[in-house]
C-alpha cells in the first residue's frame, strides 16, 4: 500500500497529536440498489487504506434505508465485490442500516420531545416549493411546524403504526428555514412507504432518511471519520446536527473527497440499470461497463483496479481520470504475469506444399519469454496452419514484413516459408495460401545468411481449438460524458454517445490446443494481439482485457 501523503491523512494526523488513544475507524456504506463501479472502488480504497495505515478498523454498511429499490442481489455482489477488491472481509464488521430501524425511532422521538422535530403534512411537492433553491432567499415556514409536542408524538406514532396514507406526512427536523444551507431548511427525516423490505419484512411503513440515519449509524458503530464523497459536503452541517442534537459522546468526524470521473465512462447507477434492463449490454457483469463484476469477467485483477484508483490520486477538485491509465495498470501487470499462448483471431488457411500430408513436427515454445522460469509448451506443425488474415497482403504496402506473394515470413518458432500460390473464394476473398517451408531453417536463421525480417504466428489446422474471441472497446465515444447533449428536461442524452463498435465477436477464431484446458478467469498474452481472459459466462470464450500497446503515459 502506497504511503504518500494525502489531505485526509492530513486531517487525522492532526486528530492524532490531539488525541494519542484515538483508534481510527472508517466504513463504506453503499446502498444495495445496484453494483458496485469503479468509482466505488476509490471510496472502498479510501476508507480501508486508512484504516489500515493507522492500524484500526474498516467496516462494511449497507444503506439499506430506501426498499423501493433495494434487493439482496445486491447486497450478495457487493461483499463479493469488496471481499475480491481488499482480499479479505472488512475487519471492523459487517453491519446493515436496517438494523438501526429501531433506534433512529428512538433518536426521532427524542428530538420531538425536545421540540426539534415536528410532523409534516405537506405534499412533496409543496416542502419542495416552499423550501426554494435559492441561497439567499429564505423558505417558506410549514404551516404545521408549531405543532404541539404531544400532537407531533401522536401523529408520528400513528405514521409507524400504519394509520396514514404514503406521502401524507413526514417528519421534519426543526432547524433553520433561513439558513443558506437548503439542506437545514427543516429536512425531512422520516417518511411513509408502504412496502417490504428485503431484511425488515413488513416490520416497518416508515423509514428514516440517508441523512438521518447515517450519522446515527456512524457515531453508534464507533466510526472516528466518515469519508464520503465531494456532493455530500453540503450535507456535513445537517450530518453535524444529528449528532450533536442526539447527544452522542464521540462524534464522527464526516470529511469529503472527488469522486472517481473516468473517461469514456458513465457511472450512474440509473442510467447502469437501463443499459442492462433494455438489453444494450450483457447484464451487470457486461465487460464494457464500469461496474466492478464486469471488470472482474473482463479480466482486470483487484490489484490493477486499486492501483489505478491509488494513482488517480485523493483530493477535493474533481477531475477526469484517463480511462487508458486503468488500462496501463492491468497491461503492466499482466505483461509480467501473463503466460504466452497463440491464438489467431481471423483465420486464414496455410498449405505448405512441399511437406507430405500426415507430416508432424514439435516446436517448444516459451511461456514467458523474458521469465524461462515459466517453462514451455510443445506446439505441433503441421502441413496445414492457420494465419491471422491481417498478416497476409496481395498487394502489400510499402515496409510490409508479413505474408506476401514470393515474398517470406517466419513462422514464430518454427520455419521460414515462401508464398507461392493464392486460391480464392467467389466472391474473391482469400480461401488457402500455398507456401513451401525452408525445411533447414528449423527454428534458426537461414544457412545462407539471408536476413528474414518478419514474424508472424500461426496453429496446426489439426489440432487447432475453435474458440470464441470478443473484442471490447469502450462503450461510449466521447471522451468526457459530462459534455453529453440534453434533452429539453435536462436529462443527458448518454444513448447518442454509444459505441457501435464497442464488441467485435469473432466467433470462429482458432487457438493453440492448450488453451482448451483454460479455467474460468485464467489470462494470457495472446501473441501480437493482447491480454485475453477465459469468460465466465460463455464456453470456449475470450475476452480481450487489453491491447499490447498504447501511447499513454501517466
């Protein structure tokens, strides 16, 4: 784990000179009403690279206080999610803001006995017009917001007990309706739903707002600072009230940070849903999206995705992240890691002529070539191959060292052979390239001396593997997708921007006939075409991870 500074380190290095004893503790709280993204993966970085620098204690907690959109599939993937990313279960617990149901009850009947909260009878609608939006102008007062103590703890005992219909009222903390602060204009922090809950039943018909319940879970599990995003810092004064209007002896400290902006990338979690509710995408775990489970199918390593989101750095300036530095890291990794297997993606048919027809000869070739600590693998000439049809060129462009008539080639491992002869389809396509092979060439350079200046790679046509390779690109074709066109709502219009070309199915592709005892997230340096890793939801499938190369440098 990197140590470099940061401003949240900052902050609770200065909370420590104040406090020795003080035992840090952060959470991550999501809410389960999707998956996980890689901007979720920078919060989760956050907060358990923290804890575990100062030696303390990360918790997991869902924010499951909203079950109109929540459903345990949700909460599955994402323990899976966190368990794949950190390697281990969060050390401070596991927790569910549902739990807490029964104490912000408490806490609620408490500030109304104070008088610091009040039952509502307005409409959304009408909190929302009389409320405003303007800083400067200050919000209407609720006609309701005199009620009496004993008429407030009425209503909202009745309001739990089931006796009024949903949006009817709500309960409302009595704060400041001129504060500039939109978010102190008496915020409402109870409402009515009638429905059921994934972990309550129908235990419950009112639930208690995000930004009540949430500083009430974090001072109650101990939590010393509540790291979360740069949109909740207006949010930090009604957090800070909570807390010191419940009275809790230690106060969690809540400080803000960016989110994670990524190019050609789009991380809202509704706009996620409609992708993968209307078919555009192949579910949750679709390798073009941000999400964490499809980065995991597509063959990222939770070490590449915190790597990036650690050298995408900690701040409070929002900033958009080169999706190609995401790319960078896996491709570092995997350059080191990834064992060498061909696989030739558009095939083209090779005869070489002059070998007889059962001909048979094994080539050792190395896993690894700059690790020989990797081993080999034997792969097996034969008198029919297969060839990428990009390394092959009737009329070749200038400086072409690949494949061409009376032109030759070597064969990666194998010999050097001459194109002599081209048969073609009807339609006048290439169907079977005729060569010979320089049979005393082996493996080695030409007895003559003469200089072969390219290399291609090939499989026995035999023994060849017939796979399936999908080619991901980036789902979406402009660069920064806060710049998206909207429509007269204000709504981006995201679909305008999708990538026709996002996945490339080469569905026939043949590869070396190890590759068939591949398992289920095993990645590999295809030769000269990228990192590849086994799919987890298709058989005899690919996924290309990354390419070989790319001019970005961080």
């Amino acid at each position: 784990m990197e140590e470099s500074s940061n401003f949240i380190f900052d902050i609770i290095d200065e909370d420590l000179r104040d406090d020795p004893n003080l035992k840090i503790h952060t959470r991550f709280p999501p809410e389960p009403n999707g998956y996980l993204h890689i901007g979720s993966a920078k919060a989760i970085m956050i907060n358990f690279d923290t804890a575990k620098k100062y030696g303390g204690l990360f918790n997991l907690r869902y924010d499951d206080t909203n079950p109109t959109k929540e459903d345990v599939e949700y909460v599955d993937s994402i323990l899976e999610d966190i368990q794949w990313l950190i390697g281990e279960k969060p050390n401070g617990g596991i927790f569910y803001g549902s739990d807490y149901f029964p104490l912000c009850f408490e806490y609620a009947v408490k500030l109304i006995k104070e008088g610091k909260a009040y039952v509502c009878d307005l409409s959304k609608e009408d909190v929302i017009e009389y409320k405003g939006t303007d800083r400067a102008e200050a919000s209407r007062v609720s006609p309701y917001r005199d009620r009496s103590v004993e008429e407030n703890l009425d209503l909202f005992y009745r309001m739990k007990n089931g006796e009024f219909p949903e949006g009817s009222h709500t309960l409302r903390a009595k704060i400041d309706p001129t504060s500039p602060n939109t978010y102190l204009r008496d915020p409402i922090i109870y409402r009515i739903k009638y429905c059921h809950h994934h972990r309550q039943g129908d235990e419950w018909c009112i639930y208690p707002m995000y930004d009540f319940a949430h500083p009430i879970q974090d001072a109650t599990e101990g939590i010393t600072h509540s790291l979360c995003s740069l949109e909740f810092e207006n949010h930090r004064p009604l957090y800070e009230w909570v807390v010191n209007n419940i009275g809790f002896e230690k106060k969690p400290k809540q400080r803000e940070f960016a989110r994670l902006n990524v190019t050609n990338t789009v991380m809202s979690k509704r706009y996620l849903r409609y992708l993968v509710e209307n078919g555009i995408v192949d579910g949750w775990d679709d390798p073009r999206l941000p999400t964490i489970h499809a980065l995991r199918r597509r063959g990222y390593t939770p070490t590449s995705i915190m790597t990036f989101v650690r050298n995408a750095g900690i701040s409070k300036s929002d900033n958009l992240v080169d999706i190609r530095m995401l790319e960078a890291c896996i491709r570092d990794e995997l350059n080191e890691t990834a064992p060498r297997r061909v696989c030739v993606v558009n095939p083209v048919k090779v005869v070489i002529d002059n070998l007889p027809k059962d001909f048979e000869e094994n080539f050792e070739l190395p896993n690894h070539p700059q690790h020989p600590e990797m081993g080999t693998r034997s792969v097996c000439f034969t008198k029919e191959l297969y060839i990428d049809a990009d390394d092959f060129s009737e009329v070749p462009p200038p400086k072409f060292f690949r494949m061409k008539p009376e032109g030759e080639v070597r064969l990666m491992g194998a010999y050097i052979v001459r194109c002599n002869e081209v048969e073609h389809n009807e339609d006048g396509s290439v169907k079977v390239i005729h060569c010979t092979a320089d049979l005393e060439s082996g493996n080695g350079n030409p007895a003559d001396g003469r200089k072969i200046k390219g290399t291609i790679h090939w499989v026995s046509a035999k023994y060849a593997e017939d796979v399936t390779v999908k080619l991901y690109d980036k789902l979406f074709t402009l660069e920064n997708m806060a710049d998206a066109e909207t429509d007269a709502e204000g709504h981006a219009l995201y679909n305008n921007y999708l990538n026709p070309d996002s996945l490339i199915t080469a569905e026939h592709a043949k590869a070396e006939p190890s590759l068939k005892n591949a398992k289920v997230g095993d990645r590999f340096q295809f030769v000269r075409t990228g990192y590849f890793c086994k799919d987890s939801k298709y058989e005899n499938t690919f996924n290309r991870i990354v390419s070989l190369k790319d001019s970005f440098k961080a």
